[in-house]
C-alpha cells in the first residue's frame, strides 16, 4: 500500500473509517475550479449526517445553504472533492478523504439508493427534504493522526 509518511492510504473507507465519519457533526469541504481557484467551507449536521453509501461512496444533504452555493458550482465545473472529519474531543484525529463529487436532487438520490432510508426527519432540518444531495466517489482515505479509533 503506497503511504503518505506514515499515514497509510486507502481507496475505500474501512470499518474504522465508516464508524468514525457516523460519529462525527462537522466536516470542512474543499473544492476547486482551475479558473476560479479554491473553496473550503465547513459544514455541520447532526451525528450520521454523512451517510456511508459503501465502502468507496458517501453523501450527505444540502438544504439550499448558501455557504455551499460556491461549492456546488464547483463541482459541477470540476468533480474533485477533499473531505476532513476532525474529532477535536478524542485527540483531534483527522480523516482525510479526496475523490469525485457528484450533484443529485432529493429524487435522483430517493431513487438511486432506494434501500437507504433517507427520511428527512433523520437530518438535522427534520421539517423539510433536502433540495440536493452531494455524493463522494472516495479515490483516497487516510487518518492524520496516530491512535485507534474506538
């Protein structure tokens, strides 16, 4: 497996990982279009807002936040997306995670992941559907601190 200093890279999410992003309420985004340079926004929900698809794809809801308007035009331009999850309560471990965005209505998503249960009453903003969903096709995954995560 190639590493990163002693960081070992994967091109799926393991079980360690998939726990770890469930537990986590916070994540920064960072997108880029070559013209246009780079964003990086920082976005919340409730534990479990980023729903683990498979073990190289996960998505989470966007309720028409403006503080994402500038992402998801960039992703529309250019598809590649990194994803930090940091715990700050267990050590401040991070996990890194790059791959390809993707933009799908509410509907797109319903009927492409049928056997999720995507009921807005588990998000965050229980009074309404999401307007979209941002999937993530994950290419590489990596904890930046040392420790095991329990």
């Amino acid at each position: 497996m190639p590493t990163l200093s002693d960081h070992e890279i994967l091109t799926e999410l393991d079980d360690r990982m998939q726990m770890f992003i469930r537990r986590q309420e916070m994540m920064f985004v960072a997108t880029g279009e070559p013209h246009d340079g780079h964003d990086c926004t920082f976005v919340t929900g409730g534990p479990g807002f980023v729903r683990i698809l498979g073990v190289n794809r996960l998505a989470w809801p966007e309720f028409d936040d403006v503080s994402l308007s500038d992402a998801i035009a960039d992703i529309r331009r250019d598809p590649r997306i990194s994803l930090l999850f940091v715990d700050f309560a267990r050590g401040a471990i991070g996990l890194h995670v790059d791959g390809k965005a993707k933009v799908l209505d509410d509907d797109a998503m319903r009927r492409a992941y049928r056997a999720l249960n995507l009921d807005p009453s588990l998000d965050l903003v229980a009074d309404r559907r999401p307007m979209r969903w941002i999937t993530v096709y994950v290419e590489e995954a990596f904890l930046s601190a040392a420790g095991e995560l329990v």
